[in-house]
C-alpha cells in the first residue's frame, strides 16, 4: 500500500502557526526523502492535536510512541 504523499502533504499544514512554520521547513528539507515507514510514521503522528503535537515537538512533553521519535526529531531541527 502505497502513501499519498500529496495528501500527506496538505495534512502537514497546520492551524497552529509554529507548527505550520516548522512544517514549511520539513517539507523543504526532508519530505522528499522519507521511506514509506517513516511516511507511515508520520501519517500516525498527524492524526494527533496541534497542542499536543507542538508540545512534543517542542519539549514540553515527551513523544511517548517510540514510531514518531525520529519524526519528532525530524521537525525539531533548524
């Protein structure tokens, strides 16, 4: 089964404006390499909350699904 990797890219734009910014800097640097487990990886971590999702991604709380922990990782780089 294969991804929609444009769908999963309109997903990826957020309501919440710090999230919709570190998004923008994901997809330009590293979307186009993901494999499809880390697409599936990722597809799962959208299904969660801006509030919640912002706080993993930036530290306040911890990413408590070991699958997203290289996602999260991911977004957190500058």
């Amino acid at each position: 089964m294969s991804i929609d990797r444009g769908r999963l890219r309109w997903q990826c734009r957020r309501a919440f404006l710090e999230l919709d910014l570190v998004f923008a800097r994901f997809l330009e640097r590293d979307f186009d390499r993901l494999t499809d487990g880390q697409l599936a990886d990722l597809e799962d971590l959208l299904r969660c909350e801006d509030h919640e999702l912002w706080a993993m991604v930036n530290g306040s709380e911890p990413c408590g699904n070991d699958r997203w922990k290289e996602m999260i990782g991911l977004l957190r780089q500058q």
